[in-house]
C-alpha cells in the first residue's frame, strides 16, 4: 500500500493520526485529521498534545505524500489524545502549572498532592511522569506512575531527593486525571 492510499483511507475513516515529516527533528511529531487531498498532498487538521485544535499558531498545513516518513493511528497516545481533543472545552484557558525544583518545595508538593489526591507531574531518571501520590513519609514516597500514553509503568518508591521537580495543578495534571479516571 502507498503512502497516498493509507492517507485516503485515514480521511475516510476519520481517524486521528501522527505522523513525522523528513524536515522535523527526530524526536517530533505532528498530530490532526486529514481534511483533504489534492494532487500528491494533503491537508492536516493540526491538533496539538494537549488536545488544543491547531499546532504552533497553525490551523493546518498542507504535506506532500514524499515529505511523510512514517504514520501511527491507533496507538494508546492517539486514543487519548482524542478524548482530550472531543473534550476540549472543559480543558480551555488552562495553563501549565510551574515547576517545582528545591528539595523543600518538590517535598511539600508530594505532600499536597497525596492530601489532595490529585495527580502530579514528576521528573526523575532524565524522564517525566503523570503520578498520583500514595504515600509520603520522611525518606519515601510511593507513586503510582504512568507513561505519557497514561498506561500504568507500575508502582515507583523513590526518595523525594531524587525526585528532580514536581508540577501541580495545571492543564496537564487535570488532563491525565480525566483521562485516567475514565480508565
């Protein structure tokens, strides 16, 4: 099958996808909905990783079939990142939450977030998580850690000293808390 006719038959069938061009950074992606083919190109609705309609101040943009390197539909990411984009109203105007980095502060956000028993985004072993804190103590925690697609990696005891920084309350917290909660 050419990449053409895969295309076609995402358009057809409405399917979100991501895909990588031959001028994007190897680590990126772009996500939308085809909306159009004409000729050898076509045009992608963008939506971005918060679900947000559009992608770096872009609505769309029209792709040549030879610019795709590879195309995913179906993958866990996508499927959440559906939800995100059919609910995004309730998600608009959100921002980002900072991060917190001094030992003091990512201590005492683990213990408001276990309080709260909201979700969390944590940075540890050169990578980020969404978690949800289920136990502090004075040299541990517990977290219930997920990937970026929110499938579960499992149970993580860390020392809070290892834990680099810690982002509560913000647009990518109530995200993966929607999304986990309808898991």
């Amino acid at each position: 099958m050419r990449i053409a006719d895969f295309i076609a038959q995402v358009k057809e069938q409405g399917t979100l996808l991501a895909l990588r061009c031959e001028w994007q950074k190897d680590d990126k992606f772009l996500c939308g909905y085809v909306d159009e083919i004409e000729g050898d190109d076509f045009k992608l609705r963008y939506v971005n990783f918060h679900g947000e309609p559009g992608h770096s101040g872009a609505e769309y943009d029209w792709i040549g079939f030879d610019e795709v390197d590879w195309i995913e539909t179906d993958s866990r990411y996508l499927h959440a990142l559906e939800k995100l984009h059919k609910t995004w109203s309730q998600f608009e105007g959100q921002k980002s939450a900072r991060w917190k980095t001094s030992p003091a502060s990512v201590k005492k956000a683990l213990k408001d977030c276990h309080a709260a028993g909201a979700f969390c985004c944590v940075r540890y072993d050169d990578c980020i998580y969404y978690a949800k804190v289920e136990e502090v103590h004075q040299h541990i925690a517990k977290l219930a850690v997920f990937w970026e697609d929110y499938s579960s990696k499992g149970t993580v005891f860390i020392r809070p000293d290892q834990i680099k920084a810690i982002r509560i309350g913000g647009i990518d917290e109530a995200q993966a808390e929607f999304l986990l909660a309808k898991a």
